[in-house]
C-alpha cells in the first residue's frame, strides 16, 4: 500500500470506546445479589469533579450502548478489528463505600463479558477495579482475567496516593501475574483533591486542558518508585491524556537522575529506558501542531513505533476519525505500527498478517 492511501487500509486497533448501559443492555442485573439493597440505597456514591462540558460528553449523531450497533457503525466502518471498552466502571476507586465500589467493579465486568463480548469476537474488556481496595481488586483481575478477552485493567487518573505508592502492589501483582497491563483513564480528576497541585479549575475547558498534570505525576511516581523493576512484565496505558508532554516528562527525569540517582537505589536504568520498555500511550487526543511536521517530531522522539497506540473516544465529543487525525506524511511502517501492532503485541493478538487475512476472508463470505 502508498503511504498516500488512507490509513484505515491498515486493520485498526482502537484502544478507547466507551460503552454504556441500556435498558435492552443493564448493568444491575449482574450485580452481586448480596449488594443490590446497597446499591438501590445509594451506598454507591462517588463524589464528582463537577465540571460539565456545555455541549455534553457524547457526540449527538451516534450512541454507544448496543453492542451489534457499534459494530456496524464504528467497526465496520473504520475497519477497526479489535476494539477495547472502558466502561463506566473507572468510577468505583473513588466510591465512599470501598466494599460495595469493589461489587460494583464486578458487575461492570461480567455485564461487559456477557453483553459486549458475546455479541462480536472484535470486541476487548476492561477489568474495573477498585483501586481503593487493593487486595479485592487484586483477586478480582485473576478472576476476571481468566477470559481470554479481558485484555487489561482500568483504573481513574484521580487516586487517595500516586500510584507509585506501595499499598497499590497487590493489584500490580495480580497484573503482571496474569500478564495484563494497567490502562489509567481520565475523567474523575478533581473529585477527591483539586485537580491541579495550586487550585480547582473554574471550567470544563480548564479542567480538561490539565488532565495531562494528571498522568505526568502518576507516571514520575511509578517510575521513581521501582514499580518496573519490581513487577518487570508489566505495562502501563496512559489513555487519553495527551502525548507531547511525555518528551519533557522524561527529559527531565533522565536529567535528575544524573544528580539524584542516591534518592532511589532501585533503579538500574536512566528512567526513560523504563518508560520507553513499560508505558504506552493512546493516541486520542492527539495535539494538533500548526505545522503537522512538528508532531512528527514528537513522535521520532518519542518512539512513536513503540510506544503509541491508536484510539478514537468512541462516542465522545473530541473522537478522533483515523482518516484526519494523523500527519498525511507518515511513512507506512509507523502506521502500522500505531494502528495496530503496537497494541497487539502488547495485548498479545494476532500479527497484522494473520488479521488482515481473517479480515479479508470474513469480507469475500459477506460479498
């Protein structure tokens, strides 16, 4: 294929769709019996960040809580063959009841497991957990991660500590166990701190245009921290959160570390080797430069090859269309790499090969 050709000619792996309940689709009925008196009594609750975007979250031309529906106008659509949900599960790590969030974070997964994952073999899950309950969360990926479809957990970009922090290890545990990695999702910030170190926000435009505060300290913390060094198999998704800081992020934690390397004896490596070998970024949104060349600076520095997976927000508001969203100068093996093999590989599915031969075959049956 040209590089002039569109990049959905390349099978997609869209690592960000968001998935809702219907009434033909509930959640309830998959919540622990032993729970549902709780949860009808509003036991719960979770505080919010309280900025609302003026003109919604959600595009007003689709929706996204039929399974087959989605299929048929966002898969098939773009090509995408495989697509990752983040159901609205990120919620329970900041619940005020840890015990009932922890039988909420259940109910997402088998609700996601019995509605979405039985209605299209394309379709991956996102094990919720509380993160706020550490050792229920922990048993809950090795429960919910024994279906081979369940490719990661989910957990908020707001947290009670860095996530660096020791009392999260059993759920990093389980995670590198079950071979699953860790993808941080934005959405809750500012709903137990401010969501900046200095203050709240007075807007959603703000709000938003800060999350990648967020996902910078969460990342410096793990990294400092050792939590690659101890849990070594493990990958870390910072979906949704922007790209671009990244390369000042860790331009400035290999520089320190020249100086400072005594406050941490763990590491071993310059802390960009860690990032570039456990943390991976989604592609939505992706900054948008006035000179496109410029992003692709971005992404040689980054290691754009490695290191970027491609996502939509399927339904949200800013959804990125793989046809516009990417500089047209991209050369063929960085689509590749971006559209699918890098989350492939790090979700263990198929080579771009073996899908664009079942993705062909499925094409001639249909015609």
């Amino acid at each position: 294929m040209a590089d002039t050709d569109a990049p959905a000619a390349i099978p997609l792996i869209d690592c960000d769709i968001h998935p809702g309940p219907s009434k033909q689709y509930p959640v309830e009925p998959f919540i622990p019996e032993n729970f549902r008196e709780a949860m009808r009594q509003g036991m719960a609750s979770a505080p919010s960040h309280g900025y609302q975007n003026p003109f919604g979250v959600n595009r007003r031309d689709v929706r996204c809580d039929d399974p087959h529906e989605v299929a048929r106008i966002h898969l098939d659509r773009y090509g995408i063959a495989y697509g990752v949900l983040q159901p609205p599960g990120l919620k329970v790590s900041v619940t005020r009841n840890p015990t009932v969030g922890s039988a909420e974070a259940q109910a997402w997964n088998d609700w996601q497991i019995a509605t979405w994952l039985a209605a299209d073999e394309r379709y991956l899950g996102s094990i919720c957990v509380n993160m706020n309950d550490p050792l229920t969360a922990a048993a809950e990926v090795r429960r919910a991660g024994q279906h081979p479809r369940m490719v990661q957990l989910n957990i908020p970009g707001e947290a009670h500590r860095l996530y660096g922090d020791r009392g999260y290890f059993p759920v990093y545990e389980a995670a590198n166990e079950m071979d699953l990695p860790i993808c941080l999702h934005p959405g809750s910030e500012g709903s137990l701190h401010s969501s900046t170190p200095i203050g709240a926000p007075t807007s959603y435009f703000e709000w938003h245009s800060g999350i990648p505060l967020t996902f910078q300290a969460h990342l410096i913390s793990l990294v400092c921290e050792g939590v690659f060094e101890k849990f070594p198999k493990l990958k870390i998704v910072l979906c949704e959160g922007g790209y671009a800081w990244l390369a000042h992020t860790i331009w400035r934690l290999d520089k320190n570390f020249k100086a400072l390397r005594a406050a941490t004896p763990w590491l071993k490596r310059l802390p960009s080797e860690y990032v570039f070998d456990h943390v991976r970024i989604t592609s939505q949104p992706l900054e948008e430069p006035e000179k496109p060349e410029h992003l692709l600076q971005i992404m040689e520095i980054l290691k754009a090859d490695r290191t970027l997976c491609f996502a939509t927000d399927f339904p949200h508001w800013d959804f990125d269309d793989p046809d516009r969203a990417f500089p047209k100068k991209m050369s063929e093996h960085l689509k590749r790499r971006i559209f699918y093999e890098n989350a492939a590989e790090m979700y263990g599915l198929p080579s771009l090969a073996e899908t664009q031969a079942k993705m062909a075959a499925k094409q001639a049956v249909a015609v």
